[in-house]
C-alpha cells in the first residue's frame, strides 16, 4: 500500500529535500484534487499494468514516460499517441522504456503513464511562475509555436479577478485560433477563465508551489482539460 498523495504529504516532501519536481502523473492528481478538470490518467509500473489500465479508461490511449528527470518526454522519445489496441500499447510501452534510457541513461523511472487519448481542440498553455519582484504569476498563451516562437503569450500577477482573466485570454495574438478556426467550434472561454482562477487559487493557498506548467490545456466548445502538467515546490524558508 502506498500512501495517497496529497498537497499535505507533498509539503512535507519538500521541507524535507528543499525542492520538488512532481511528474506529470503527481501533478495531474493534486490538481485534480483542487478542482482543475484534468484526462483520467494512471501509472503503470508493468506492460500488463499498462494494458489493464488502458482497458479500464477505454480506446484510444495515450503513453508517456513518467520520471522526474524528464521533463521533456517528447524530445526524449517518451510519448506514443492514438494507441488503438493492447498489443499497440505493449509495443509503445517496451519502445517508451527503450528510448528515454537511451537518451537520459540514469533517469529514475517510476514507470509510464497511461491516459485517456483527447479528441481534437485548441491547445493552449496555462502556467503560473515566482517573479522576484512581483511574486506569482499567472501565464496563458496558445500552445506549440505560438508561446514557443512567436512568444505571445498574457501575463497578470496574482491575485487576479474574473475581469482579469477574462482579459488574459481576449488580449493574445492568436485570439482568432478560439473563437472557431478550420472548421473548429469557438472555444467556451469561461472555462478557460475558470481553469485560470483555479491555478491562481491554487498558488495562493500553497506558496511553496513555485512554477506550475499546465501544457498543453485542450479547449473545446464546452470544456478545457488539462493533458500534461508539471508542479515544482521549493522550501525557501
Ligand atoms: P511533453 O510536453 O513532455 O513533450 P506532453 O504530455 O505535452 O509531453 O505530450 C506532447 C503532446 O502530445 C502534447 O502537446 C499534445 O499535443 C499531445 N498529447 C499529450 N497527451 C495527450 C492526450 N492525453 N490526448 C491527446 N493529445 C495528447
Ligand atoms: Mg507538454
């Protein structure tokens, strides 16, 4: 039996080593736990482990390397999307195993993550950082090129309100891409506001929480889900 994670067991971790890096899977289940809507996700720590979980979430599944020593697990090779099958999911959990040792050998592995494959959406990117002048806050950009090249992304220091977010989300570049693009519906930008209260809601309660990395968060016509995230604490006391 392992003990449930909670924000409080996580606290205590991070007194203790100064830092933590939570993995996707870690990050997924506290940030479920506060209400941020997040794709059913699991650990498995076998093949088979991997298949039973596929079977209990349903096709198509998505798996991915799940170690605090990588963070980018496509650039290392660790994400196999649109798996069909149980054999799919086998092969994609030996390859995922393969490929990341060859490329970070001496990563601490903790297993692979099995989650729910997301239907087609908008993705955007929800993040939340420790300026030294201005303490938390809070990011929201498109994902991929948009906030990787193009840089366009909204800022707004912590605390925020509604009006806020809600202008957060209207004032990006590539605010056309949510409001119906290539035949996608517009996105419902409430929730969008809603996932950004959250994560704002979140940093205050826990100050230890020190980068927060929602990317990428799908958006559809009716709900925004997060499908990878990465929570970092740190014990500055
Ligand atoms: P990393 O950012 O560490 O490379 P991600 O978990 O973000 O890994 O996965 C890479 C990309 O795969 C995402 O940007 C997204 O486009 C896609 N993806 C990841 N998880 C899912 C999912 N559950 N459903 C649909 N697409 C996903
Ligand atoms: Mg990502």
């Amino acid at each position: 039996m392992t003990t449930p994670l909670t924000m409080h067991t996580i606290i205590e971790r991070a007194r203790n080593e100064g830092r933590v890096v939570l993995t996707e899977v870690e990050s997924k289940e506290l940030l479920g736990q506060s209400g941020i809507s997040v794709i059913d996700t699991g650990l498995a720590a076998s093949r088979s482990e991997a298949v039973a979980i596929s079977q209990q979430l349903g096709f198509p599944v998505v798996l991915k390397i799940a170690s605090p020593d990588i963070v980018h697990k496509s650039d290392a090779g660790g994400v196999r999307l649109e798996l069909e099958n149980p054999g799919q999911v086998e092969r994609a959990y030996d390859e995922i195993l393969r490929d990341t040792v060859q490329k970070h050998p001496g990563a601490s592995v903790q297993g692979v993550s099995v989650q729910k494959m997301a239907t087609p959406g908008v993705e955007v990117i929800i993040g939340m950082s420790q300026d030294v002048q201005f303490g938390p806050v809070l990011m929201f950009g498109l994902g991929g090129v948009w906030v990787e090249i193009l840089e366009d992304v909204s800022l707004r220091v912590i605390p925020v309100t509604r009006r806020d977010v809600r202008e957060m989300v209207k004032e990006i570049k590539g605010y056309r891409m949510l409001t119906g693009y290539r035949g996608l519906p517009p996105v419902d930008e409430s929730k969008l506001e809603d996932m950004l209260l959250a994560v704002a809601d979140f940093a205050t309660q826990y100050p230890m929480v020190k980068e927060l990395d929602l990317n990428p968060v799908i958006a559809y016509s009716d709900r925004a889900i997060v499908v990878d995230a990465r929570v970092v604490l740190e014990d500055t006391e």
